[in-house]
C-alpha cells in the first residue's frame, strides 16, 4: 500500500511578530519548521502503516530548496522515503499551480493508495491541498478525518457530522485530510534524525523531471497585502500550561489581585 | 572556520527541547519533591535514543557523537537537573567506560542494553576515604580461578540504587599504586553479595539518587575486566575527562535558563513606574550572563568538537567542567537576585536551579582538583610532572 503525504514548510511562528499598530508582521528569526498540519497527517499515515502489512509513506513537498529540511524531518519521524519538488519556475506557485505539481509528482509516482494532508496549514489555513489534490487525481476524498483504517481495500474512516462523529467508507484511491487534535506527532529517533542528513537523499524534481509546461504553472491568485483585524484589548499568555500558569499568577500578584 | 552546528545536530535540538519541554519540565518540580525521575520518563527517553546518544549506531547508540551528548546535557540541564544527572551518569560515565576501553563482547553485552536504555548503568569510583584522592580506594578484586571476588563500599554513586550495570574500580595490587594495581571490573548489580546501604538526603539534584554499594564477595567473570588488567585508574580517568565536558553542557543548559527567566521577569517586574528591564543594575548583570554564557558555549562545544575528532582534550574538559559549574553559579545567582523576593520563593524555579547547581562545583572532580589537572597539564611541556 503506498501512503502518500504531502508536506508543507512554513514559518517558525515563533520568530514572527505581529504588529497590529503598525500592520506589518516583523519576521525576527527566519525559522522554518514541518506544519502541524503535515505532522498530523505524517503521523496518521505512520499509524496506519504500522496497522497493515506491506506499507510505505512517502513524503512531497514543493517549495524552495531548504524544504530539504522538512522532508529530512519526515524522514526521521519514520517516512520510507521523500522528494522534493522544486524549480524556479514553481516561485509564483499559488495555490492552484501547487497542486498541479504535486498531482503530476504523485503520477510520476505511479499514483497512491491513499493521500495523507492535513486539513489545513497552520499559516494560511486554507485547507485546499486535499480537497483540490482529490479532484485533480480523480479520487474519492473525505475531509477532517479523526480514526482511518484500511480493511478489505475500502477506507474507513471517523469525521465530524453534524452535533456527532459518522463513520463512513471510501473506496481507494482515496484522500483524507486529518485533524491535527487527533494526531498529536510523535518524536523522531535521534538514530534516524542522524541518518536522515548522514545516509539518506532527498532527491529533486524539476519542472522538467515532472515533465510539465511552465506556461501551465501561471499563477490565478496575486498578494495585495495583508490586513489587520481590530486589535483585542486583552492580554494573552501563550506557551505550555505549566509556564502560562506561573505567568498569569506573577500577573495577578503585580496587578495585587491575589496576595 | 564554520561555527554552524551540522543541520542532523540543529534538528536533533529541537527534537530534544520539545521532549524536555513536554515530558520533563511539567515533572520537574515533582521529581525534586519526590527524589525520583519516573521509570516512566527513562522509558520514553530511551525510545528516542536518548539513553545512548555518543554511541556508534551498531552498539545500539544514537551515532551522536560527543557533540550530540552535549546537545542532550545542555536541554536537559535546561530544564531539570536530576534528570540531567540521572541521564548524565548512565551515559557520560558508565556506558562512557565500556564503549572507551570495553571489548567486543563487553560491547555487545553491555554497552548494547546500556545504549538502548533497557538497562542503566552507575559508576563506583567513591569511596569514604577516597574522593578527591581517588587512587585511596579501598574496595579489592581477588582473583579465584575464573573469577575475581569484590569487597568494599562505594559511596555517592549516582544511579546506585536504580543500575543494572556499575563499573567498579577495586585494587587488584596493593604493592602497586594507581597505575597498575587497580583495575576496572563491569558488575551486575543482581549478584549475590551487591547490596545498597544508605541513600543520601541530598540539597539539590534530589530526584536523581545516590547511593552507596555495598560489594560483599561479589563474584565477577574475569571476562568482565574492563580495559587492561591494573590499569583501571586510566579507564576511570578517561571516561571522567570525557564526562567533565557534558557536565559543562548541563551547567550551561541551567545557565541559560536562568539567563532566559532573567529576560522574562526583567520584561514583567515593574518597580518605580517601569519594567526593571530598563534599569542600568539589571542590564549589568544580563550582559555579564550573557557573556559568561556564550563563552561557555563555545568551549564546551569546541571540547566536544575535540572529543568526537580523537584529539587531546584532558584540560578542556576539565575547564569546561571548572568554568561551566562557576558560570552556572555565577548566572543563577544574579538571576535569584534579579528575581528578589520571588527567586527565594520554593514556588518558583529559581530556587530549584540554585540548590541544583551547587553539586556541579563538588561531583566528578571538585572543582579544585579540575584546577590542579589542568596547571599539571600547564606544565607538562616544559617536562615538569605533577601528578594528579
């Protein structure tokens, strides 16, 4: 069973700051990190894989050379392999064009069982690579996906309806997008974080190796700018429970609202 | 000259630091108050390889090198130091001595659980009238027939109570010294004869244990002689060289969390109409832990860089075991001070890393016998020798 997974690099946000007065975001440390969303649905192709016999994941991910590292990163979590789709000529790639390129990677391929997305990026939040990918290949899809599973060639899988969850099926080929609160990612192996820059490659596809027409890849959308919601006037504490927690009750302790 | 870490090292940080963050900084308060760092913990850290991070892939280790180790030292010195030390003991000394001078066979029986985390490994080199003055030991090996018969105490051994495995230094000859009537024996801590006396009520570093080992004829295979027969001083001295640099990863881990604690109050405490961040005392006391911090950083990670390249590496070592304890001190000092009130406070963390600190000036080579191996050191080129 091949487990295609389509892997986004983004932003660290934790190098970003918003300024709302100012309306600009102020990058102070260019980070690139795996998106959530790409980790949640690494994870759950993982997890599946372990459930059935014979399976591989294979991680793709367009984007600019240094999208080597998340592909690396994917294959330190525990993907079999991983390539990178990239060409100055994907520079302008909207949303449209990338799912060109990914769907014409994923034949090359020689197509998927299943294709793995998240349901959508932690920073556009679009949530159209999987829904868009379903339609460019022609394969049935199923959307906010909590439980899969793969039994008699069908997909099974948990999603959302209405006030409750259904259970419904899919034949394969199929794509899922996952939730990321039901697939909280595993660590990588440090043997295989070692072996993911030391022993393994990470080849590249061209826009010539995908065999596609750069006059196809015009982007539909174009970036105006960016605008700002009116500012809240509350504080807000980020970041794990435990050190929230001890914030908020310095907070507390120098505004004299508890002792 | 490049000074960026290896891409496979910066991935391996982050990795790290989320582990630490998730799974061992929501537990450090607990593991002070509870004098235990949780199976559980171990367990999990083992299953990334954490429990072998230097070790070469084929002995069950991560392939990380010393660079690496130092990566895992310096996250987990961050957050809570029993962990640190617990982790630190298994790795930077115990398994340390088997994969520097194990054979083959030793290797693949002991190094090879010992990297897998499936056994835990302590070191015995302590004892009452033999600290400092390590070669004092008093514990004897006895050859008979195939086998060597062990008796003494070792006392302060880290991880005493919880080992699988301890690497035990006995005297072999008394009519001949430290160099040649002491050697190194790998012990199984289920022998008949092994037992732990008391364990010690200690100021910091409570989650990690110390204990003292009781060898009451303890029968050792003489395969389980580890290094050259009488030279187990040098075996000792070797795996404590390459533990002091960890050591200073840790210290320089709890020293930029107190420089990080630092920034956060500075930004938060208000005194006079402002954040004391803008205050001159407070910017003074940043900048002179900023510098002592980055300072360390490059001597530890050059030392690690010497360790992983086979180059000599005895006087960084233990300057970055001298210098790192005395940073760490120095930072979560001011910070307690920057903090006032707050840092005295058993609520807050600052507290915590002071009384955890202080061990790093004490444990592996006090700091004033790291002193006196690198001024032997100092002068060992101009055909003077100290011994050490």
């Amino acid at each position: 069973m091949k487990i295609i997974v389509p892997v986004k690099q983004i932003l660290d946000p934790k190098g970003i700051t918003v300024r709302r007065d100012k309306e600009r975001i102020f990058i102070n440390r260019e980070e690139y990190i795996v998106d959530l969303g790409s980790k949640a649905a690494i994870e759950a192709a993982l997890r599946l894989k372990e459930s059935v016999a014979d399976a591989e994941v294979i991680a793709l991910s367009m984007g600019k050379p240094q999208a080597d590292d998340a592909l690396r990163e994917a294959l330190a979590i525990g993907c079999d392999a991983a390539y990178l789709l990239s060409d100055k000529a994907f520079k302008e790639a909207d949303i449209t064009v990338t799912v060109h390129i990914l769907a014409a990677a994923i034949k090359k391929l020689g197509g998927a069982d299943l294709i793995v997305a998240g349901r959508e990026s932690s920073d556009t939040g679009a949530g159209q690579i999987g829904p868009r990918l379903a339609e460019a290949l022609d394969y049935a899809q199923v959307t906010d996906v909590y439980a899969l599973a793969v039994a008699d060639g069908m997909l099974q899988a948990t999603r959302p309806w209405a006030h409750s969850y259904a259970a419904v099926k899919a034949p394969l080929p199929a794509v899922v997008t996952v939730a990321l609160e039901a697939f909280p990612p595993r660590y990588a192996h440090g043997a295989r974080i070692m072996s993911a820059y030391r022993d393994w490659n990470v080849p590249v596809w061209t826009c010539a190796d995908l065999g596609l027409d750069e006059a196809a890849l015009a982007p539909l959308l174009s970036f105006r700018g960016e605008s700002f919601p009116p500012p809240i006037e509350a504080e807000k504490f980020r970041g794990d429970p435990a050190s929230v927690a001890q914030e908020v009750v310095m907070a507390l302790r120098l505004q004299k609202v508890i002792g | 000259m490049d000074f960026t870490f290896p891409k496979e090292y910066q991935l391996f940080r982050r990795m790290v630091r989320e582990f630490v963050e998730n799974e061992v900084r929501p537990l450090a308060k607990v593991i002070d108050r509870e004098h235990r760092v949780p199976h559980e913990t171990v367990k999990k850290a083992a299953k990334l390889g954490l429990m072998g991070v230097p070790f070469p892939q084929k002995y069950g280790g991560m392939g990380g090198g010393e660079i690496g180790y130092c990566i895992l030292a310096e996250e987990l010195g961050r957050v809570c130091s029993s962990t640190a030390t617990v982790i630190g003991a298994h790795i930077g000394i115990a398994a340390m001595a088997i994969h520097l001078d194990g054979t083959e066979e030793q290797k693949q029986k002991y190094l090879v659980p010992l990297a897998q985390g499936k056994a835990i490994g302590a070191f015995g080199l302590t004892e009452a009238q033999a600290g400092s003055d390590a070669a004092a030991i008093k514990t004897t090996a006895v050859r008979d027939g195939d086998q060597f018969v062990l008796n003494g105490a070792k006392v302060f051994i880290t991880n005493g109570d919880i080992a699988d495995t301890i690497i035990v230094m006995a005297v072999t000859d008394p009519t001949l010294g430290a160099y040649g009537g002491i050697t190194a024996f790998i012990a199984e801590t289920d022998s008949p004869g092994f037992s732990i006396g008391s364990l010690e009520n200690k100021m910091g570093i409570r989650g990690s244990s110390t204990a003292e080992c009781v060898f009451q004829d303890v029968r050792v295979p003489k395969e389980n002689v580890l290094g050259q027969f009488g030279a187990g001083f040098l075996t000792f001295m070797k795996s404590l060289d390459i533990g002091r640099a960890s050591l200073g990863a840790a210290c320089l881990g709890g020293a930029q969390a107190a420089l990080e604690s630092s920034i956060n109050w500075a930004r938060a405490r208000e005194q006079f109409g402002a954040p004391i961040a803008t205050k001159q005392s407070v910017h003074f006391m940043l900048s002179e832990m900023f510098v002592d911090i980055e300072a360390l950083r490059s001597l530890v990670y050059r030392t690690a860089w010497l360790i992983d390249t086979h180059q000599p590496h005895v006087m960084e070592a233990a300057a970055c075991k001298l210098f790192g304890s005395e940073t760490a001190h120095r930072c979560i000092n001011k910070a307690l001070q920057i903090h006032g009130a707050l840092g005295y406070s058993r609520d807050y963390s600052i507290e915590l890393g002071w009384r955890d600190q202080r061990i790093s000036e004490i444990y592996e080579g006090t700091n004033e016998i790291q002193r006196v191996v690198i001024a032997a050191n100092l002068f060992r080129p101009y055909g003077l020798r100290i011994p050490t």
